[in-house]
C-alpha cells in the first residue's frame, strides 16, 4: 500500500524550478487519487466553488473617490446627513440605490477613519523614546 500524498509547499527559502514542479506533480496526483473515488463530475465541482470564492468583489475605485470628495464637498458647505447626502447622490448619478450609497458611504468614512487612527498610533509609537537608546544618552 501507497503511503498517502501530502501537500507540502516549499517556503521562501527553497523555492525554486524543481519544486515547483515536484508540488505540481503532487497536486495533480492528489487531483488523479480523488477523481478516481468521487468522480469528475464533483472534482469539477470542487474546481468551480473554489476559482468562485477566489473572485470576490473588486472595488469601484474612481466611484469611491468621487463619492468622498462629494461628502467632503457637502459637509464643508454645512451640517448634512448621511441619508440626505446619499438621496442626493443618488439622483445626481444613478448609481445603485440611495440606500447602497449610504452604506458604502459609511464604510469608506469607517476605513478614513481607521486609517487615521492607525497613522496617529504610529506616530506616537515614533515619538516615545527607544528602550535601545535609553542607556546610551
């Protein structure tokens, strides 16, 4: 009897042509092996889901760059909501619904934000004094 085929992938340190060719090779006998018990119909199954979670949702860049720049716009004329910022949008530039924009409004001032704050604690974590150059000065 066979011992079983592990998928064992080489690190950065090793990684080179013949490698990547034994981890091919070891792949397609893993592939061979389980089409012979489930059959190809479900191997090709397992291929589809697989390359269909690997696609995900691409941003709409320049949507959201205009979308900022518009809420920037609007809440340096004045107090505005979000809703009515997003109504407003909406009939501007057909896109999506009103209440879309106002979701994707949100995740984009939360990602701003975030950013923000991670910015400040980097700074911060640069301005305090090194443990190193402590007992040096």
């Amino acid at each position: 009897m066979r011992p079983p085929i592990t998928f064992r992938t080489p690190s950065i340190i090793n990684d080179t042509p013949q490698e990547r060719a034994r981890v091919k090779r070891d792949l397609a006998e893993i592939l061979r092996q389980g089409e012979q018990y489930l059959g190809p119909q479900e191997i090709d199954q397992l291929v589809r889901n697989h390359k269909m979670a690997r696609r995900g949702n691409t941003a709409d860049e320049p949507l959201n760059v205009l979308l900022l720049a518009e809420w920037d716009a609007a809440v340096a004329k004045g107090p505005v909501t979000r809703t009515e910022f997003a109504k407003g949008f909406y009939k501007r530039y057909r896109q999506q619904s009103v209440r879309a924009v106002e979701k994707r409004l949100t995740r984009l001032l939360e990602a701003r934000e975030r950013k923000v704050e991670q910015e400040r604690k980097l700074r911060a974590a640069l301005q305090r004094p090194s443990l190193l150059n402590e007992g040096t000065e």
